[in-house]
C-alpha cells in the first residue's frame, strides 16, 4: 500500500490519480498491479488491454470493475475466454457497458423453427406478408396438371390480358379505327380475306387491290332433301360502292337468302320458288338496315346486288337482281360452258334492246351502272330466276363482278376455272381469287363453286370421280 501513495498518474493512460485509488478512473487500469512493478520495469501486459474500451470493443476482462472484486488483485483467470468469434466491425455500444449475447440476425433454416401448415414445404420461404395471408392447408406450390388457375396466382399469359398486337411492329394495341396505338399501321379486317369449305361447296373472298374495304360477303350451305338427297346452296352478294354501309347489306342479304333457302327447300318447295322467295328475303333485310337511326343522310340507303345457286341431284336453279353473275362449266371441257344470268345494268340494257353492241357497251364509262338492287330506294324490285338440267358434271362459278371483270364470256371464265374445280372447290375458289388479283384487283373479288349434282352425303366427291 505504501507504494501506492507514491503514484501520481495512472501509468497505462497517465490520468491523474488521487490518494486511495485502486483503480485509474479513465481506463480502469489496476493500479496494485502497477505497484508491485519492479522500479524502473517494464509494463504488463494488461496496461494495453484497458485500452481497448476507446475503441469500442468492450470484451477485455479487465473492463469490467464493477464486477470484480477489490481483493481480487490477480488478472482476471483466463477461464473467459477474451472474442467469441464475432465481427470487428460491429458498432459500439457505448463504453462501460456489458456486450449482449451475440444473437445470430437470421437463423440459416429459419422455417425448422416455426410451425407450418401440413403441405407446406420448407424449401420455398414465404415472406411474412405471404404467411398471414395464406390459409392452413392452401401452400403455394406449383398448381398440378388440369387445376383450374387461382385468381389470386400469378398472372396468365400477357396475350389474353393486352389484347391483340400490331402485325406491324408487334408492339402497339388496336384502336377503335383499326389502326396501331404505336406505329399507326392499319390492321388488316376480318372481311379483308374470307375463306369457307362447306361439304362439297367452297368460296373465298378478297377485299382487292383498291379499295379499302371488302364489301362483298357470301354464304354456303348443304342440306338434306326428303328424297334422301342433299341440296347445295350459295348465295354471294356485292355491296353497292355509293350506298352508305354496304357492307353491312351484303352481309344482311347473304344470310337472309341461305336461311330461307335452307329452310324451304328440304320442305320440298320447288327450286325457283324458293329462290324467288330467298331473294325478296334478301331485299327485306337490306331496306330494314335503313330504318335506323344511324342512317347516312348525305349518301344512299345500304344496297347490294345478290346472285345465288340451288343444285341438286338433277336440277340447278340460279336467282339475281343486280350485275352479280353465275357461270355453268362443265367437267367435260369439250362440252360448252355457259353464263346463267344476265345484267342488271346500263350495258345490259343497251345491248338488249338493240342500241350498242356488247363490245361498245363494255366500253363506255356507264357499262356498270346497275339498274336493279337490294336496297329501300330500289325503285323496282323484279327477281330473277331460272333452272336448267345439265348434261354432265359440272360447277357453278357464282362471283361478283371482281371476278367476271378480268374473265368475262363463259369461254374465258371456263379457261380460268381449274379442271378439277369439282373435286378441289376450295383450292379451286383461291385460284380464282388469286386471278384476280393478278389481274389488277381493281375491286372486291368473291367466288363460290357448287359441283353438279351434289354427293348425297354432302360431302365432296373423290378425286377422279365422274
């Protein structure tokens, strides 16, 4: 004890000392320590460790007076050990203040450790807004083959949910005109290009080359007879290019005509008679389109022309009212094809009653004014029917004039039509469509094929079949 009077300074941080001391007050160094230091002699060891609380790391047993006993002069027994492993760099604490357990943040398999619904798999961690969310007994696996999707899963295919893409640059949605949101490309119509292969009937349509819209629509249809045999039926209509919404009159009249055919001819109402019916059917569904209350005032009411075809095992009917027209073309290409109908037009009119020939009929820029139509102003409606009995097997081109205009007389539409137009009519009514085309597609073009006489089944008949 006497040596103690004699320091003045703590020896480790030179804080100065009053009388008594045991301990320095600054760095909590032992002073009895100190004392029994030879003179003159080194320092310890532990006058470095009490240094170490300004630093932060507060884990020297030596920084801990108030545990330590006063009689208790000789270091701290090495039984606690100085670092658990732990990271140098964690902050302080603050001095003079005992270090916590260390607490690991996360556990490395946290989910061993909670009680989880049966079913729930632990390789796939639910975060905890998931956890509160979910019901016992509803996990989040991947859904099993044929389950039904969860509203509340993951999203469906982008497709369904944005609707359909620009074929342009396969980015941009589709406004109300038609047109890309983004690069403002016009998509193609649904009219634009039609095709339908019904039993052994087919037709396809085209918008063209010049116009931008398909106007014309067709309708194809089979059905059974009383005798057992089977009926064909087509009808093409060509909307009026001056009428408001001709489009939609064609449509109209298309369908209107395949109903009341397929209606009364398995009946048994004679061919021309249900003809003559489906036409003036026809007319009333394009006049109805007038009544309403979006009718164009500055243009003309909805109007087309219309042309259909009835053929049976021994008989063919065809109807008209327009320049809409049907063709005969017999299998036998050696036996002579025919045109069925005749105009309704300025040409037509002309020629008949003496005034031009058909050569300068065609050329003058009136040829294709038309003088009968499907429409509320069509001043005088007169449907026009007829039946013939061919001779052998054949088709019945029905077309609109985007067709017969590049392939006018029977001899040249014959020389267009493919030979085996009967067997093939769908590869056939492409053919067709894609003449036109070549040959200018200067407006709509619509065919449909109807084979003579039709296959009892309904079917087409086999390649090579006479």
């Amino acid at each position: 004890m006497p040596q103690l009077d004699r320091l003045s300074g703590c020896p480790s941080c030179a804080e100065p000392l009053e009388e008594g001391d045991l301990y320095c007050g600054a760095c909590g160094a032992d002073l009895r320590a100190a004392a029994r230091l030879p003179a003159g002699g080194a320092t310890c060891d532990q006058g470095e460790q009490p240094t170490l609380p300004t630093d932060g790391a507060l884990h020297s047993p030596t920084a801990s007076p108030a545990v330590d006993s006063p009689a208790a002069a000789a270091p701290p027994p090495p039984a606690a050990p100085p670092m658990p492993p732990q990271p140098p760099l964690s902050p302080p604490t603050g001095a003079g203040t005992l270090p916590a357990p260390p607490v690991p943040t996360a556990p490395s398999t946290p989910t061993l450790h909670l009680p989880r619904p049966a079913g729930q798999t632990l390789e796939t961690p639910t975060s905890a807004a998931q956890a509160a969310g979910d019901a016992p007994g509803a996990p989040d696996p991947p859904p099993q083959p044929g389950a039904a999707p969860q509203p509340a899963g993951t999203p469906t295919g982008e497709p369904e949910a944005l609707g359909p893409r620009c074929i342009a640059c396969g980015t941009g949605g589709i406004d109300g005109d038609g047109c890309c949101e983004h690069c403002g490309h016009k998509q193609p119509d649904a009219r634009d290009h039609m095709e339908q292969e019904r039993g052994a009937l087919a037709a396809a349509s085209d918008r063209g080359l010049r116009h931008q819209r398909n106007q014309d629509f067709f309708a194809i249809d089979t059905c059974p007879l009383s005798d057992g045999g089977a009926a064909g039926i087509a009808v093409v209509c060509d909307g009026v290019s001056s009428a408001a919404r001709s489009e939609e009159a064609s449509a109209a009249a298309s369908e209107a005509a395949r109903a009341a055919l397929r209606e009364s001819v398995p009946r048994g109402a004679h061919p021309e008679d249900a003809m003559h019916d489906a036409l003036l059917a026809a007319a009333d569904a394009v006049s109805a389109l007038a009544s309403g209350s979006d009718t164009d005032a500055e243009r003309n009411p909805p109007a087309c022309t219309i042309v259909g075809a009835v053929t049976t095992a021994e008989l063919l009917t065809i109807g008209w009212i327009g320049d809409s027209r049907a063709y005969w073309i017999p299998e036998d290409r050696t036996s002579s094809p025919a045109r069925l109908t005749e105009d309704d037009s300025w040409a037509a009119h002309m020629v008949a009653a003496g005034l031009l020939s058909e050569e300068e009929a065609q050329a003058d820029p009136r040829a294709h004014a038309i003088t009968g139509w499907l429409g509320a102003d069509a001043y005088e409606l007169e449907p026009h029917t007829a039946s013939f009995t061919p001779r052998g097997p054949g088709v019945v081109v029905v077309c609109s004039d985007g067709l017969w205009n590049y392939a006018e007389s029977a001899t040249e539409m014959a020389a267009t039509v493919p030979a085996d137009a009967r067997t093939r009519p769908l590869h056939s009514a492409q053919r067709l469509v894609g003449h036109a085309l070549d040959s200018g597609g200067h407006d709509n073009v619509t065919v449909a094929l109807v084979p003579f006489p039709v296959p009892t089944d309904g079917a087409g008949p086999a390649a090579g079949e006479v």
